[in-house]
C-alpha cells in the first residue's frame, strides 16, 4: 500500500503502469546519465534529503556506527570474499573446539 501511495495510486481501482514503463523510465535515466553525464536519480536522491534534513531537523554531527559499520564493510566485499571469510571463521572455530 505504501508503495502505491507513493507512486500516487491513492485508490484500489487506481491503474497501475506495467512493469514495461518502469523500464523504459529507467532506460532513458540511464541513457540521459550517460550522455550528459549526470545521475537524475542521485540527485533527486540528495534533493529529498536535504529537504528531511531541515524538515526534520536532523544533524549530521552524529551517525550510527552500527548500520554505518554494516554498509561500508559489505560493500568492500565480493560475495565470494564473504563466503570465505565465513568458512574460514567457522573453521577456525572448529578447530579450537
């Protein structure tokens, strides 16, 4: 419900775009990104925001560590480098058994 109500389907018997709009919508952001070398959705992104930021009132003097750690570790990591580090903890732990 929340996602229709973002795309502005407010009512049941709302239509609903096939899913072939979504993909020429995201087609053409990434053929404008690559002609004019801008990324519509990253700023749109930055745009919605900044505007929570003042609405909101949120600082940025603070962050939260443990979904900040999670990120930021995961995205340095292959899947294949995570499976590794896995097996190779669960290993090690054997092996003190």
């Amino acid at each position: 419900m929340l996602t229709r109500k973002a795309l502005g389907l407010e009512m049941l018997d709302d239509v609903t775009p096939s899913l072939d709009t979504y993909y020429l919508f995201r087609h053409r952001i990434c053929d404008y990104a690559e002609t004019e070398n801008i990324d519509l959705l990253k700023e749109c992104f930055e745009h919605v925001t900044g505007k929570q930021i003042k609405l909101f009132n949120i600082s940025d003097k603070a962050v939260r560590m443990n979904s900040k750690l999670i990120g930021s570790n995961i995205v340095w990591y292959l899947r294949y480098e995570l499976i590794h580090k896995s097996f190779a903890r669960h290993s090690i732990m054997m092996v003190s058994l």
